[in-house]
C-alpha cells in the first residue's frame, strides 16, 4: 500500500448505517468514499503538506466549533447535556470541514497543475 490516506474512505461505511436504520444524517458520510481514490496516489511532499494543512484546518475548527455549542447549549439550556451536544456537533462540522477543504485544496492543486 503506498500510503494510508485512502482509509479515511472507510468512514463511508457509516452511510450504510443511514440506509439500514432509515436515519437521513449518516448518509453524509457517502461523502467520504472519495478518499478511496487516495490509495492509488503516489505520497510526495506537496501532497502531504496539503493534507497536514486540512487536518490542522479541521482541528482548529472542531476546537473552536465544540466550545461555542457547548457555550451557547449551556447559556440557553437547550440541552440536558450540553458538553456531549457541542462535541458531537463540533466533531461533525470538522468532517465536514476536512473533506471540503481537502476537496478544495486538490481543486486548486491539479487547476495550476494544467496550467503549467
């Protein structure tokens, strides 16, 4: 295997959660079954670094995403458990944010790849 990046396509396995429960949530995962295709890429040092940068994106994101739910749930009293709530909604909007700026990034990366 040339590199591990490719299984973070497992966490797609959770769409099929969502199609065995009827829950409409997991079928975002399906998302992440693009990142499959990253068993077959050859690791060098730009795509490394790119992956390094989403990674760092999504931690500062769930960091700052966890603590302002869990405040916010707590202030209102919106939630019996409000700490669960915001990690678990903070954790959720830094998937999302890793896929979309590793989506982003690679974008961008093969748009100047074509042309130069």
């Amino acid at each position: 295997m040339k590199n591990w990046y490719g299984c973070i396509g497992f966490v797609s396995l959770l769409g099929l959660l969502g199609l065995q429960s009827g829950e409409p949530l997991f079928l975002s995962f399906f998302a992440f079954a693009l990142f499959f295709e990253y068993f077959w890429v050859t690791p060098d040092e730009m795509f490394v670094d790119t992956m390094k940068k989403c990674a760092c994106l999504a931690f500062f994101v769930n960091l700052s995403a966890t603590a302002l739910i869990t405040l916010a749930l707590a202030y209102f009293k919106a939630s019996g458990n409000p700490l669960a709530a915001g990690a678990a909604a903070g954790f959720g909007i830094s998937m999302a944010a890793f896929a979309f700026s590793t989506f982003v990034l690679e974008l961008r990366e093969r748009v100047h790849a074509q042309n130069d």
